[in-house]
C-alpha cells in the first residue's frame, strides 16, 4: 500500500504548484505583455499537470494491479 499523504504535506504540494502557476503566469505575460496569451499559458500548463497526475495514477494502479496478480500466481 501506499502511505498517504498528511495534510501538511498536502497544503506544502498545493502552494508550491500555486507559486509555479503565478511564475509561470509571471514569465509569460512579461515576454508576452497580453492577458488573453498569459491566461491560454497558465491554461494548458494546468492541462499539463492533469494529464501528468492521471498518467500517473494509472501507471500507479496498473503496477499495483500486476504486483498483486503475480504474488498470486506464486
């Protein structure tokens, strides 16, 4: 099983990808200097991240899948 995670833990991982999002937002609109093209930006990188975590969480399951099928055949 996997530990989860505390609640501090939780809140440090949140406020570290809001910081990420406002430099990304940050860099963007100071080469950019256009809201609509800062905000499309932050946009498809917070897809990014969701597409990442899904990912994943699915690689997660299937190996935790897999593990316990193969301690089952032995």
């Amino acid at each position: 099983m996997s530990k989860k995670r505390t609640k501090k833990q939780q809140r440090d991982l949140e406020n570290g990808l809001y910081l990420f999002l406002l430099l990304v937002a940050g860099v963007s609109f100071y080469f950019t200097q256009k809201l609509y093209l800062t905000l499309m930006i932050v946009g498809v990188v917070v897809i990014l991240i969701i597409v990442v975590v899904v990912f994943k969480v699915k690689r997660v399951r299937k190996l935790i899948r897999w593990t316990a099928f193969s301690s089952s055949i032995i």
